[in-house]
C-alpha cells in the first residue's frame, strides 16, 4: 500500500518548524521536520510522495542548495520557498531549478496550504508518469538489438521494404521482427506505437506544471 503524501518541512529555526507543524497538522497534513537540509537528505525521502516546504537561507547547505542535490538525484518532490528577506534574485535562482512557489515570512497560511495542495496535485501527476515510463522502458528492455533498430525506423516513418534496405534484410524478415516489436511493446497500430515511444522519454517531472 503507497504512503499518503507528507509535507517535509526543513527550517533551521526550531519555533517557526514548530509553528508550521501545528498550522499544517490541523489543516490536515502528514508533515516530517527538520532542522537542516542535510538532514532531510540523510532521511531518505527524496523519493517520497509529496512535497517540500524549506528555508531558503539556512547555515550549511542552504535551500537553494538542497534542491540542486534533489534535482540531481533526480527527485519528484516539487518544493515550496520561504524566505524573511524578499531576495528576488534567489527567487528567480529557485524557480529556475524547478521550485513551485515562492513565500515570504511571515507566510500567510491559506496561502501556503493551496500552495501545498498544488504541490500534492503536481507530484502525483509526476509520480503517475514516472510509473509508466518505468512499464514502457521495461517492455523496450524485453526487445532484441535487433528488434530495437527495426523499432526506431518504424518510429521515424520508414516502411519495411525501406526498413529492410537500410538493415540489409529481406522485407518479409522484416514483418517479422516488427510485428514482434507490436507484441513486446503492446500495441496494435505504429501511431500508439510512436505515442509511447515519446512517452518513455524522460521529463524534469518535478518542475511546476
């Protein structure tokens, strides 16, 4: 059974990671907290469900640091910037490695929950095509070198008596091979089978949709 999504507070001041406890556990929230980002990634969760709320200046790894290590793991947790000081610079800086919002201290609270939900919402869609990237990339995993040459021809239009020229095959060997491509890959018409091919292709799924 999948855990439910958490809000994974990091903040290096003890009262204000207490207070945004409170205030998200009462809106309903499952919410993990730490006093540093070293922390959070000594946790284990990058590869959790949810989302992150984080300091953006902490001493050490700050938070703009912390989300460049996440997005080089990579990580699916989008994550949500406070900050006391307003630094429009950091917040550019931040939107550009894939935060999803930007909040000034003190944060207003219904602003920060709706944030949060979006946050919830993005994550489960990333999460949801992470998946099934996984599945296509496993039945791609399952075909042949040779299989996999017919495939990316198939993809890029050519038909099979062209297919065969280019492989140096008959083109009845050709039929062969690709209707296995159909089977392995499981489809029944070269339009779903180029579909999922671009499907399978990696996304910065963290980014803010």
């Amino acid at each position: 059974m999948n855990s439910p999504p958490r809000v994974f507070l990091v903040d290096d001041q003890p009262e204000i990671l207490k207070a945004l406890g409170r205030l998200l556990h009462a809106a309903g929230f499952e919410v993990d907290g730490y006093l540093s980002a070293q922390a959070f990634l000594d946790s284990g969760n990058a590869d959790a469900a949810g989302c992150l709320v984080l300091d953006l200046s902490m001493p050490g790894m700050n938070g703009l640091d912390l989300l460049h290590a996440l997005r080089q793991h990579p990580s699916l947790l989008p994550a949500i910037f406070l900050t006391g000081q307003g630094d429009l610079d950091a917040g550019i800086r931040a939107m550009k490695l894939g935060a999803a919002d930007f909040l000034t201290k003190p944060v207003d609270g219904e602003r920060l929950i709706a944030a949060i939900g979006h946050a919830f919402a993005h994550n489960r869609r990333a999460r949801g095509a992470a998946q099934e990237r996984r599945g296509i990339q496993q039945r791609l995993d399952s075909l042949t070198p040779r299989e996999r040459e017919v495939m990316a021809l198939l993809v890029e239009g050519l038909l099979n008596k062209q297919i065969g020229a280019a492989l140096g095959m008959v083109e009845k060997t050709v039929k062969v091979h690709r209707a296995r491509v159909m089977q392995k890959m499981q489809v029944r018409s070269l339009t779903a089978l180029v579909r999922l091919v671009d499907r399978a292709q990696p996304a910065n799924a963290a980014d803010p949709a």
